[in-house]
C-alpha cells in the first residue's frame, strides 16, 4: 500500500502532489519589506524539497503591521518588484506550487531581529514605530502600549490586507493564506485576552470575530475563485480564559460559509502567560476537532519530525496535510527521505537524480 502522505491532493482548484507543506518561517532579511538575494538563495533551495506546496513568510500589508524592520512587504510597487524578482528566480527551477502569508503584527510589530535579542524597539528607535492593535493593551507588561485601532484604522487595514491580496495575485503565487493566529493582529481581535473593546469588534465572540472575518471577505473578493484563499488559527492561546478550541470552530465554520479553501491550526502566541505542553504532535488534537467539524481541509503544524509520524496523521484522517517548518531548516531535503523511508517516490530536479542512495533506488521519478 502506497504511503498516503505522498499521494496528490486538490487545495481548491491547486493541484498538490503530495501532503507536506512547508509552513511560512520568517527569516528578517528583507529592506524596507523588499525581497534580496538572501530569499533567492533560501527559497530557490526549498523549492527543491519535494514538499507539495511552499508557502512564502509573514509578508506585511504596511510597514507598522512588520514584526522586525527586516520582515517582507507587500504594501507598495517597490515591495511587489523585489518579491517578482526572487519568483522568477525561483520558478525558473521549479514548479513546485508556490504560496504566500499576508500578515499584520498589530502589538507584536516594531521588535529587532531576533539574532540581536527580539526586544520591542520605541518609535524614537531608528528601527522602531508605533503599533496598533485591538485594545491599548501591551504584549508585554514593559513594553510600551499598542494605539487601539478606530474606525478608520480598521478600514485601512482591510483595505491594505486586500491590496496585498491583489499584489499576490498578479505575482502569481499559487495560494495566498491570512495569518490570523501567533498573537498577530487579527488573533488580538479574536483573543478576549488582548481584546477588550466595547463597540461592536469587541465582547461577545461574534463581535470579536467580526474584524477577522472582515478582512478575510475583503480579500475573498479580489482573489480569483481558482486561488486557495487559506487561514492560520492559533486554536487556543493555552492561557485559562482566552482564545480557545471552542472559538476556533466557530471561527473555521464562519470562514468555511465565506469560501475559504482550508485552515491550518497552530496555537499560542498571544500571551507570555501560555504554558505550551510542547511534544510530538502536540497541536493534532486541535486540528482533529476542527476537521471533526467542517467539510473544508485542515492543516496540522508543530513538532512533526518524523515519517512515520506525519503519514499516520494523514492516515487516521486527523488532518488533511501536514505542515513542516523549522525540521526544514535542519533538513531541506525532508521530502524526500520521508519518501524513502515510506518506499513512496518523488521528483526533483533533473541535476538531481543522480542523488538516490543505494539503500533507496527507485525513489526519484523520472
């Protein structure tokens, strides 16, 4: 019997030839949210994995809604040339279906690299800005505090979520998927942790899943039917009174009713206060119980490291595909030695094929 893990799957209208995603990773290498060599480099080198479907880091829809000074944009002609010029670079090599993450950091946005400690930099910092989020309330006890977005704030957003969205789509990419989980900013609105507005964005769930929906419907409505439009979810914030399982659901089936082709499931992210049970397969029961209950494809994520692991999630049906990030990193060429331990086959470059080792010589299709 063939490993399911490695037979095709349809996202939508994208055809996926097998079931491993590589998850979106920031990598901070970017100017002024413009593409460099650097991404060429890394994203030309995952193209080659053999994973089914590539997804592009957090890219922002403005320079406040980046984590760091040196993230992805998506917010201008400038941004958009850059990241066309590491697609054609990419492309030229591969056909591997390629997606991107469109994102906004909210409270969580104007830090410096991680390399050089991570910490909120003040909009006096020559790095730094004010952020925004939901509610005046900081990350962080010590940092300074977010402005709470108002009207005309939130239409500016939606408005720069859909104009990344357009960019996307006249950049190609195969799929285009909403980061609303991670502590971001669209997981700040549905968080009763970071949300604590009294109009009608804030209080009860629908009111607090009314800005994330929003903004997904604003870039329903210029992403052509045949792209898979798809969302992040942290599926609870593992902090006693937040964001939960129960509001997850909820907020895949109103997604689901709006066309969204799939959901992908993480977790955590919006407190410093969560206590992760970090393991194998630690976030597979939160995207069970969402695949329990919507028809759409479910996206599991985190500490998936193994073969036989990720095909016995697929195979039990507790997710549709399997979503790889930092094993990537370690270990680009992942794929494909899950397809040999799996005795399933897989196809790379032509440059390539003279790699299958002896223990495994059929693995590469021709």
């Amino acid at each position: 019997m063939s490993a399911k893990l490695f037979t095709p799957f349809e996202l939508g209208r994208l055809h996926l030839s097998n079931r491993i995603v590589v998850a979106p990773m920031c990598t901070y290498s970017a100017t002024d949210g413009c593409a460099s060599d650097w991404h060429v480099i890394h994203y030309g080198g995952l193209a080659q994995s053999g994973a089914g479907l590539l997804t592009f880091e957090a890219t922002a829809v403005a320079p406040e809604g980046r984590i760091t000074y040196g993230d992805l944009g998506l917010w201008n002609d400038t941004c958009e040339a850059a990241l066309a010029k590491t697609l054609e670079s990419v492309r030229r090599w591969s056909d591997t279906p390629l997606a991107i993450q469109i994102a906004h950091a909210g409270r969580k946005a104007s830090t410096d690299l991680p390399w050089l400690g991570g910490a909120q930099l003040p909009p006096h910092n020559a790095h730094g800005w004010q952020t925004v989020s939901s509610s005046n309330l900081p990350f962080e006890a010590t940092e300074q505090a977010p402005h709470a977005l108002a009207p005309d704030g939130l239409k500016r957003i939606r408005e720069a979520f859909a104009s990344a969205a357009k960019r996307a789509v006249r950049l190609g990419f195969n799929a285009i998927q909403i980061h609303s989980a991670h502590g971001y900013l669209l997981h700040q609105f549905l968080s009763p942790l970071a949300n604590k507005r009294d109009d009608e964005y804030g209080g009860s769930l629908e009111n607090r899943l009314r800005f994330p929906l929003e903004v997904f419907s604003a870039m329903r409505d210029v992403v052509p039917d045949h792209i898979p439009l798809t969302v992040r979810v942290s599926g609870t914030d593992w902090v006693d009174g937040g964001w939960d399982i129960d509001g997850t659901i909820a907020y895949a089936k109103a997604l689901e009713q709006r066309g969204c082709t799939a959901i992908h499931i993480s977790s955590g992210g919006l407190s410093p206060q969560q206590k992760i049970p970090l393991g194998p397969n630690y976030q597979v029961p939160l995207a069970r119980a969402v695949k329990a209950a919507v028809s759409i494809p479910v996206i599991t994520v985190g500490l998936i490291t193994d073969a036989e692991q990720a095909e016995a999630i697929v195979g039990t049906g507790d997710a549709d595909l399997v979503a790889v990030a930092r094993i990537m990193l370690y270990d680009p060429r992942w794929p494909w030695h899950a397809a040999a331990e799996l005795g399933a086959k897989i196809k790379p470059a032509n440059q390539y094929l003279r790699a299958a080792p002896h223990s495994a010589p059929n693995l590469f299709k021709v």
